[in-house]
C-alpha cells in the first residue's frame, strides 16, 4: 500500500482559487466533466463512470510545465498546496435509490498507469450472488492509460450507484437512462488545511494577478504563504 503524502499540489486558476478560499470547499467532478472523455466509459456498464466523483491532485512538488499549461491557464492560473485528507466530516442526505462508496466519506488513492491499459478495458464487475455489483470503482477511478502519467496523479473519490439489480438483464438500458444525483459535488474543507496552504503564481502571472491573490489571502487565509514559480521569466507558455 502507497502511504499518503504529507502535502498534494492542485493547479488551477485564480478565480478557482477565490471560490475555494471564499466558499472554504473544494469541487469533486463527474468523470463525465473530466478532460479524459473516455473516463466516463466501462466495457459492461457504459458510462457508468457518469456516478463517481473526483478531485484531481498530484503529490510532485517539482514544478511541472504541462500542469502549467493545461490545468492553470497556459501558466496565467496558480497552484495550491494543501495537507492531505484536508476535508471535515460530510453528511449527505443520499436518496433511498442510490448507494454512496465507499462506505467510508471519500477514498484517497495514487492513480496507476499499467501498459496496455485502457479505460474501455474496465469492467463493474458483478458476482452471480449479489444484486450488487463488487464495486470494482476503485480500479476504475485509480487506473488510467500511461500516456497520462506524467500527471503523478492522486485521487479524493465517491461514488452514488443506482441501488438497483445489477443482475437484471436491462440493467445496462437502466444505466442508461438513470442520470447522477449531481454533476459535481462541493466538499468542505477543515480550518487545519488552510494553516499549511501554499500558493504557487504560475510563471506567466504579472503584477495584476500578484495583487488579487494577496488581497484574497488577506481576507480569506492570512496564513497561506505565497511564492513565485521557478520558471518565472524563463518560459513563455501563451
């Protein structure tokens, strides 16, 4: 078993950023809004992946210029250093007719990239005794091609199924046609986390974006420490 990190990295923007400071919350997204749009995809069940939801982390604190140029605005945006398993206890009112995973509020895990994988290839397996299925999610939400490792991606994961009979031969019409309870969920985030909170100005900042996200550490977070990238005025990523 990997042991977790002390410390994930989030690159984003800096308006993402003012929302997660104000609103004190971080967003899980439907792997049907995430950038792989083959997440979403099973063998047997479709797009049953439309149930699970993630929030997309890394544990590389070496600076990395394609994070930059995908997840932070071509390096306009930042990046947040935040403690791991920073959430406080959630309590959801789940509908009788859907089943949170895990049992447990959330699952943290170390995405793999094995060769030859691809998401098509995963399977929601379900045995010949049970109504429900194994919850292979794990293999699903953890493992993704290997053209995508460079990401050294982790993953806070939940998951509300359909409570229905995964043994039923329309089961897959059924998925089809059952929508998620939400396309994304906001999970609160423990008053510890913002202690240890680092941001990082992406290396294609200017003075502007300096000014704003001091202003939103003065009113949100005093003890968010802020610093600059290391590829500031070495790289031009527009």
């Amino acid at each position: 078993m990997c042991n977790n990190p002390q410390f994930l990295y989030h690159y984003t923007s800096i308006k993402t950023l003012a929302y997660i400071l104000k609103n004190r919350t971080i967003k899980f997204n439907s792997l049907s809004h995430v950038d792989d749009l083959t997440e979403c995809q099973t063998q047997d069940l479709h797009d049953f992946g439309k149930y699970c939801y993630v929030s997309c982390w890394t544990d590389k604190e070496t600076e990395d210029i394609p994070m930059w140029i995908m997840y932070a605005q071509k390096g306009h945006g930042i990046r947040i250093r935040m403690k791991c398993n920073p959430f406080i206890h959630m309590d959801f009112n789940v509908p009788d007719n859907y089943i949170r995973y895990p049992n447990k509020e959330y699952e943290l895990g170390k995405v793999i990239y094995p060769l030859g994988k691809t998401i098509q290839n995963t399977k929601i397996n379900y045995s010949d005794t049970s109504e429900e299925p194994s919850l292979a999610i794990g293999a699903k939400v953890f493992v993704k091609p290997p053209c995508w490792n460079f990401q050294n991606e982790w993953r806070y994961c939940l998951a509300y199924i359909p409570n229905i009979n995964y043994l039923d031969q329309n089961v897959q019409n059924k998925i089809d046609t059952i929508n998620p309870i939400w396309d994304e969920i906001f999970i609160n985030l423990d008053s510890s986390a913002f202690e240890t909170m680092e941001i990082l100005m992406g290396p294609m900042t200017d003075d502007a974006d300096n000014i704003i996200v001091n202003a939103l550490l003065k009113q949100y977070n005093i003890k968010a420490s802020i610093r600059e990238s290391v590829f500031k005025d070495k790289v031009d990523l527009k």
